[in-house]
C-alpha cells in the first residue's frame, strides 16, 4: 500500500462525491427557502439524458452541461407550477416529479442507449497535480469537479453575505413576515427551485458525459435521494455538505478498495454495501438528536407552502 | 386583466370529488397527444394502453392481482399521510414483512397447520412493523426526519433480501441460485377464480380498505389524527401528542405494507427471491394521492394504477413503445391531480391588474 | 382479395420452406428479455441469436421480444399473454422467469418453451445455457502471459455458480502459464450500475489490476481500461458482448456468447417435430461461446497457442476444471486425472487457488 494507492483512493471520492455535492447544494438553496423538493432523482435523470444526447450530437460535452441544466430549470418549473403556483402538497409534487422524471428520462433516452461518448480529457493544473498523494485528487479532474468546490463557495458567500441571500432565508424563516415586508415569495422561491433545478440536471450530466461517459435506464441509481439526505445530514451548511457528500463517496471506495486489496475478510457484500446508507441514518440521528442545531440551521417554514392571502 | 387565485370561504366538497375525475381525464388528454406525437394513432393507443389488459375474464383478475399490494400499502400509508407523516419507505417495509412472513413459513416447511398461513400473515405485518418502528423511534426519540430515515432503509431492506437469498435462505437443491425454497401449498394464499392468479390477499386488501375507513372515520383516534394532520397546534389542544401520530402513522403503513409483501410471496411469486416488488411501495404513494387518502379512493386508484402498469407491458408489446411509458402516465397523474387540487381550496377569478 | 392474398401467401411458403410444408403461415416465436436490448450484454446478444435465427428461418417464423420484463410476479403474465397470442415457441432468457416459465408451460402444453440458465424441464420446457468458463479460461492464458504486475482484477456481480465458475476458469488459465498471477475480485452487487462497476474497474487498477474483465453487464468496465490504458498499460477482456467498439485499444480478447445457431438449430427441431426436451448446455465446440476476436496487441505465438487450446477445448483434450482442483484453502476438489463434473460445477461455491480475495460468505 503506497502512496500511489491512497492517492487514488482520494482521486475516486472526489470523483464519486462530486455529482453528490452539486446536487445537494442546488437543493439546499431551494430548501432555505423553505421548499423541499423531493424530485432530485428525477431531475438528475431527466439532466443526465438531455445532456448526454446533446454532447453526443455536437461532440461538445460543455453544451452537453448547459442542455442537463436546461432540462433541470425545466422539470423544477413543473415542480414550482405545481408546488408554488398552484399550491400543492410539496411532499407530493416531489415524488410525482421523481417518478414522472425516471420515467421520462427512460423513454427519451432509449436511442442513446446503444451510444459511446469519448471521455472528456480532465484539466490539469501544471505543476500542481504532480504534487504526492492529493495531486491527482484535487489538481487533475473534470471541470466540473472545479466547479463544484467553486459552487460551495459561492452558495455560502450568497447566502451568508449577499442581502438577496438574506432575502432569501427570511423567505424560508418566515415567509409571512417576508410577504408583509413587500418581499415577493413566490417568486423567489420559484428562483431558488429553478437553482435547485439547474444544479440537479447538471449533476445528472456530470453523470452521463463525465462519469460513466454512457447513458443507460437507472444510471442515476438512487443518488438524487442521496443527495437529498446529504442537505440534512450537513445541516443546511453548504461546506458540511462537501464533507457529507466526500465520506458517503469514500465509503463507496474504501469498501471496494477493501475487496480488491485481496486482503481476505469475511463480511457479506451486502453489509459493505449497506454502510454508507447506514451511515447516513447515523448521522442523521446525531445531528437531529440535538434539537437546537437542528433549529439554528433548518429552515423553519420547510416543506410548508404558502398562500400568499391567506 | 390576469386571473387570481381567490380562496375559497371553505374547501369545496364537489371539486375534492372532481378533481381525480379531472386529472385522470387530463392524464388521457395528454396520453392521446403523446401517441399522437409518438405517430401512433391515438384510438389505437388508448385502446391498447388502457382497454386490451382487461379485455377478458383473466385480464380483470390480473389487474386485481396487481392492484391488491397497491391498495394494502397504500390504505396503510394514508393514515399516516393524513396526520402528516411522511413514511416513503414502504418499499422497505414490504420487504421485511415478506422475508419475516416468508421466513416463518420456510421454518415450518412442510406443516399442514391451518395456522400456518395466518401466521404467515400475523409475521408480515408485524415485519413491516418493526421495520416502520426504527424511523418512528429516530423521529420521536431523535427527531430525526423520517423521509430520510424510511428512504435509507429501503436500500438497507434490499440488501438484506439479497443476503438471505444468496445466503442462508438460499434453496438448498436450487444450484446455488438466489432464491429460497418454493413454499408448500398450505403456505399459499387460496386462489379465488380458478384459472387465474387472483388470491385471498385481495380479501385482505378490501378488508384492510374496510378497516381503513372505520378507523378514520369512525373512531375517536382516526379523529384525532387527522386534526392533528391539519393543524398541528389544534391537535396539541385536542389533547393529541405529535409522537403519538408519528407512531400510529408509521405502524399503520409499515403494517400493510408487510401484509402486501408476505402476500406477493406467499401469493403469485410463491418464495423469496430478490424480485418481491417492482416498486410497490413507491406507487402505493401515488395512490394515496389519487385515492384522496380515502379508502373508497385507494380502491379505485389502485386499480388505475394497475392498468397503468399493465397498459405499459401492452404498449411495448403492441405499439413498439418502451414499458417506461408507464411511469410517465404514472407522473403526469399526480401531477394533474395536485394541480387540479388546487380548486378544492380556491377559485379562479378574473381581476383587474393594479397599478 | 383475400383468398388471392392467401393464396400467394400459401405459395410464397411452400416455396420458401421445403422442410415444414404444413406450415402455410409462418410460425411465431416470443423472447422474452430481462433488460433492455442495448448495445451490448447479455439482452443483446439473445438479440442479435434472435435477429440472425429470423433471417435464417426467413419465411418459416416470425418473431417478438419483450425486453426489460422485471423478473417477480409480472413475468408470468408477460409469458402467458405471449402464449395467447398464438406464440409456437417461447424462449425466456432470465434466470427469475424459472418458474413462471414452468407454471405457463404446464397451462399451454401445445407450446414449447426454452428456459436460458435455469435448471427445471418439462414436456414442452427445455433448458438451454452456455458454457462460459471455456472462453474466460482462454482469457486467463492471455493474461497470464501478458501481464506485468501477475494481478488481474475483476468486477464481479452475484456469488452465484456461473459467475464463480468464470472466476475460477479466469485464474485457472492465468495460473496455468503464470505461477505468480492472482485474481482479485470486487463485488459490486448490481447485474447493472455503470457508476459502480466502474468505480470497481478503477479501484483494481489503482490496486495494480493490469488486467480487468467483468461479469456485469454494461461497458464501462472496458471503458474504464481504455481511459488507464495510456497511462497504466491496462488491458481488457470484454463479456457477454465484444466490446471491442469500447476499448478499441485496451481490448484484448474476450468471451462472447453466441446463441443464433442454437436458436435456429432448435427451431428446426420444433418444426420438424424432433424435438424432445433437451437440456443444452454448450460450450466451444457448439459454438455458442466464442473468443472475442484477439486484438493484435496479443503477440503472435501467443495467438497461435491460444487458437491450438481452443481447438483442444473443443475435442475436450483441455478442460478448464481438469484434476487436480485445489481450493483456496489447499483443500483437493478434483482429483488428477479426472475432469470436474457437470453438477460440480454448477454448485461451486469456492475459489479456486490464483484467486486472492476471500469468497463472500453469505
């Protein structure tokens, strides 16, 4: 066991974390304003195929980032139609977009099934990714591995320092009081769900163009859910989200590396398998189990909607 | 001039009734635009997609074989639906009520006991049970939210299922195949109509429909749950505990669900393999929706949702469109109904934009 | 106008089929497939075995397939309705449709019907699978004999008879012309999740793997070598399908299952009334598995050796279990001198020495 090896076992968490973190952060800011959506997983799929089909057509896998984005602002609008519009369950809308999105992403997407897609080159950083151990990690990925450390910071530096951040969270807080203050809730719930949206379908697209690089039925395989549970499991925090979505994705890695080291241990797959899932309820229960930090982050009208007269 | 949603004094009565009738027509207008849209003719789509899974007597037993786990999961789900919690994790549920009930019949191979087959259903219920039991604790004892916590179980739920079958439930003359032993025949649920598949647990399922509606509608707990639903400090005046709600919601889902997955197996599939359910426990949320969390609703809904699965095997067969297609229609359902909902609580009006 | 078409029809049939002259119409043949078609895999290549046994039997059949047929309770209606509709012959290619398969057959006794991978017959339901473990032998050899570091990596789905059997035929061939070659296995639990499998591929080429197949059932095992092949020197051995389209490079050889002449040789039978319940299981010399076409990175003499063990395989003078068998844990499982059996194989669940990972225990 070299440093070759832990190097790569950085190289595949971040790799496998990545898509995690870009959809959890578009999902944390439609949260903090007080809007869950429960759609991710549709959203991904319905981004992964849109983007897939339009990097194969040009051969450009960027515009191929900008259809999954289009095609995630798509599916959230249904979501916000449906949800924010006309005022239903957001719970509901949710799954109804999850399962609506599996679907459609299954359907459009049968021609591109038999397609191969050239992997996309990573960026190097000269000199920097020669450094040992973390080089390749962090100095020789995908653009959009740069862009998500990019996001998390943006995100926090929106929420936390902007005054349409604060806008935002006091939508999420209290939407009442925001109303009665002229803040227009709607609207810009429907902004942060349209976020929420366009991170989704670029998540789903990090998927098919960059990850695999193919497109198949069920390719998202339950990482929108995933992603879901990572905004809870940082407590609405963008750079916990990172740190969330890094430890679920070196799970993943650590049990295959476990297995292909040869080293003989005599667990069932299926429990090396059930780790990361368990460990999310883990530490979702620690996180929860203290009610003030709970309160300090979540947003305290989530998953309510709002009726503007009422 | 722009149109407004106006609430109304108080929701109405017809349009709760109207509004699946309305989204269900929706889900067909759009079905006969996607065929049209598809080159396929639109007659031909809807009569292959909605008319040829029950053209015959086999057919109707099909779609009440498929929509008894719908509407077992489903009723279960709406009692906790309806005081808001959030158990998705049915699928899970499902499961481990069909390995509990499944297990105890594959311990008692081979036994003529009339016991055994209501044992088999005592076992799944409380399966699914135990398994609702771990978010509803996380909830009341942690707080810890229980969409999350049911939707990780399920994987977990899954995983197990693969154990067992690949393991030490695995049929001992089966080759080594991920699959235990076929049951006995007094470890079956009885056929009702000879010469199809549609069995007992259909019974269970209009059974649990009837009890069901009484508990909401006629007991004082029903009751309580679901002011405590509407409003959650209206329940706390109704002398009703927020974490008794949670308890009784989940236990309620996760009780049916068992039931469905013990049926499954003890039903159609005959053993445990790691194919019990195509997702039953996901769709049975859907049907709760449509069902209007009532279980004269749930009824029917389940059987929509049946024909929507089994339209969708008819269209790849016939129309040469991927089976997919269902879970399209399955999306744009809800949808429409949430969005025709909308009118349950509100009219449109026309006003004049101010300046 | 009808009876003229029928008429033509009833000509055109004579003319086109000599053997089966009773039948006017051609005869319809239903699949039923687990996943969808694709591109490559297991579906696909019970595709292409249908599409070449349609071209083939041109006028004598007609066939359908119902792809992505979930394998729990709604397979046997899926199989049923094939059935009603007026299929002769049905041939369900997934281990799960077993019993339904066997539950319909006993309903439709005028209709045959073929179970792929499963172990229950019939009167009118016969068995038909491959022996695949003669082709990731030959895989083995190849490795074996390329291989810098002496490691092979493989992402492997389900513990299950089949899959442990070309587990151990792989490190058998390894081992057979490389003494210090081993075998390291990661389970990834999914028939089919291209995220995962890849992870799997890449983690055992981190870990040193210079060689890596798989036993799943998507391309991006194969992929994921091409993408390290510059850097790594990885190569690829492709199954179910040649995948030689994925890893144009890094592809070596690989075990590609054939089923067109089976299909085509068993519809004769049906029609031609020989048919009487078989159990197929064919290997090389059926030809129902075949090496992936050897890429030309495969040095010359290695080629010619490896074309004289395939010969060998197909007269049976090489097995890939032939005696002496040793476990991992040093145990004989076969004895010099004799050839594992049939039922042996199918119930084997251990490695084979060469394989370094530990056999999940379940």
């Amino acid at each position: 066991m070299g440093l070759n090896f832990i190097s790569s076992i950085l190289f595949a968490t971040v790799v496998a974390g990545t898509p995690l973190i870009i959809v959890a952060l578009g999902e944390l800011v439609t949260e903090k304003a007080g809007v869950l959506n429960l759609g991710a997983e549709g959203t991904m799929s319905v981004g992964a195929v849109a983007a897939f089909a339009v990097a194969h057509h040009t051969g450009n896998p960027f515009l191929g980032i900008l259809a999954g984005m289009g095609a995630g602002i798509l599916m959230s609008l249904l979501f916000g139609i449906s949800a924010l519009t006309l005022m239903a369950n957001q719970v509901a809308s949710g799954l109804a977009l999850s399962i609506f999105g599996v679907g459609l992403s299954a359907f459009i997407g049968k021609p591109y099934e038999s397609v191969a897609l050239a992997s996309v080159e990573p960026i190097r950083i000269p000199l920097l990714h020669k450094i040992p151990l973390f080089g390749p990690a962090l100095f020789e990925q995908q653009g959009l591995v740069y862009f998500s450390w990019v996001l998390i910071v943006l995100v926090a530096w929106f929420l936390y320092r902007t005054k349409a951040g604060l806008v935002l969270r006091a939508v999420g807080e209290s939407p009442v009081s925001a109303h009665s203050i002229g803040y227009g809730v709607v609207k810009i719930r429907y902004q942060a769900v349209l976020f929420g949206g366009a991170m989704a379908g670029i998540g789903g697209a990090f998927m098919s163009v960059f990850y695999t690089p193919m497109w198949v039925e069920g390719m998202v395989a339950g990482r929108g859910w995933i992603a879901l549970s990572l905004v809870v499991f940082a407590t609405w925090r963008p750079a916990r989200v990172m740190i969330g979505a890094y430890l679920f994705g070196g799970c993943m890695i650590a049990q295959m590396f476990v297995q292909g080291s040869g080293v003989r241990i005599n667990i069932p797959a299926q429990a090396l398998s059930a780790m990361p899932y368990a460990a999310t309820v883990l530490v979702l229960v620690l996180i929860s189990r203290n009610r003030s930090t709970i309160r300090l982050n979540s947003p305290a009208s989530l998953g309510q909607t709002f009726l503007p007269d009422a | 001039m722009w149109l407004k949603f106006e609430q109304r004094p108080e929701p109405s009565k017809t349009m709760s009734y109207l509004s699946p009738l309305l989204a269900v027509a929706l889900m067909f207008l759009s079905g006969l635009i996607l065929f049209l849209v598809l080159g396929k003719s639109p007659v031909e789509g809807f009569k292959v997609f909605f008319l040829n899974p029950i053209k015959d007597s086999y057919g109707i037993a099909e779609l009440f074989l498929k929509a008894t786990p719908l509407m077992l999961c489903a009723v279960g789900l709406s009692v906790g639906f309806k005081a808001n919690v959030w158990n998705i994790g049915a699928e899970g549920q499902l499961l481990i009520g069909a390995l509990v009930g499944g297990g105890l019949a594959l311990h008692f191979d081979g036994s003529t006991s009339p016991f055994l087959l209501p044992g088999m259903i005592v076992a799944g219920a409380l399966g699914g049970m135990a398994w609702a039991a771990i978010p509803a604790f996380l909830r009341t004892r942690f707080n810890a939210n229980e969409i999350l916590t049911s939707l990780m179980l399920v994987y977990i739920a899954e995983l197990v299922v693969s154990w067992l079958v690949h393991g030490p439930w695995k049929d001992p003359d089966g080759f080594n195949f991920p699959q235990t032993k076929l049951l006995s025949a007094k470890a079956t649920l009885p056929i009702l109509l000879e010469g199809t598949r549609v069995n007992a647990a259909l019974l269970l399922g209009i059974g649990a429909l009837l009890v069901g509606w009484i508990f909401m509608n006629k007991s004082f707990l029903g009751y309580q749950m679901k002011v405590a639903g509407q409003a959650e400090h209206a329940g706390r005046y109704a002398g009703f505990s927020a974490k008794r709600s949670v308890w009784i919601g989940m236990l309620a889902g996760g009780a049916m669900a068992g039931i469905a997955g013990i049926s499954e197996v003890s039903g159609p599939i005959g053993q445990i393999t790691e194919h019990i359910s195509p997702g039953y426990g996901f769709a049975a949320m859907i049907v709760a929706f449509v069902g209007r969390l009532s279980p004269i609703g749930i009824f029917f809904s389940s059987l929509l949702m049946a024909l929507l699965y089994m339209g969708g095997e008819q269209a790849q067969q016939y129309l040469n469109l991927p089976s997919s297609i269902s879970k399209v229609f399955q999306g744009m359902l809800l949808f429409f109904l949430l969005g025709s909902d909308v009118f349950i609580n509100f009219r449109l009006r026309l006003v004049r934009r101010r300046k | 106008m009808k009876t003229r078409n029928l008429a033509l029809a009833t000509l055109a049939g004579a003319v086109l089929c000599s053997t089966a002259l009773t039948a006017a119409e051609p005869v319809k043949v239903g699949f039923v497939y687990v996943s969808p078609v694709g591109d490559a895999g297991w579906t696909y290549q019970h595709d292409l075995g249908r599409k070449q046994m349609e071209a083939a039997l041109k006028g004598q059949v007609t066939t359908k397939f119902i792809e992505n047929v979930p394998e729990g309770a709604d397979a046997e209606r899926i199989i049923r309705q094939l059935a009603q509709d007026g299929n002769q012959i049905i041939f369900t290619t997934s281990f799960g449709y077993m019993n339904p398969t066997e539950k319909v057959s006993k309903t439709f006794p005028k209709v045959t019907f073929f179970h792929a991978t499963g172990y229950k017959s019939g009167a009118n339901m016969g068995i038909y699978n491959a022996r695949f473990y003669e082709g990731r032998y030959l895989n083995g050899v190849i490795a074996g004999k390329m291989s810098k570091t002496n490691v092979a990596g493989y992402v492997a789905a389900f513990p299950i008879p089949e899959v442990v059997m070309g587990i151990n035929a792989f490190a058998r061939g390894m081992k057979s012309v490389n003494p210090k070659a081993e075998v390291r296995v990661i389970w990834v639990n999914s028939w089919f999740d291209p995220g995962k499998e890849r992870e799997a591929a890449m983690t055992l080429i981190a870990q040193g793997a210079d060689m890596i197949t798989h036993h799943t059932d998507s391309t991006a095992v194969v992929q994921a070598a091409e993408e390290k092949h510059k850097e790594k020197g990885t190569w690829a051995f492709s199954y179910h399908s040649d995948m030689a389209k994925y890893g144009p490079t890094a592809q070596l050889s690989g075990t590609t299952h054939v089923w067109g002449e089976f299909y085509i040789r068993t519809i004769k039978e049906v029609l031609d009334k020989k048919w009487k319940g078989t159990n197929v299981w064919g290997g090389m010399k059926e030809g129902m598995i075949q090496l992936a076409p050897m890429s030309k990175s495969v040095p010359a003499d290695l080629q010619k050796q490896i074309v004289k063990l395939e010969g060998e395989i197909k007269t049976g003078k090489l097995h890939p279990f032939a005696g002496p068998v040793v476990d991992q844990e040093g145990k004989e499982r076969v004895a010099k001198g004799k050839n594992m059996s049939d039922s042996d194989m199918n119930a084997m669940n251990y490695y084979v020495q060469g394989v370094a990972s530990a056999f999940p225990k379940n």
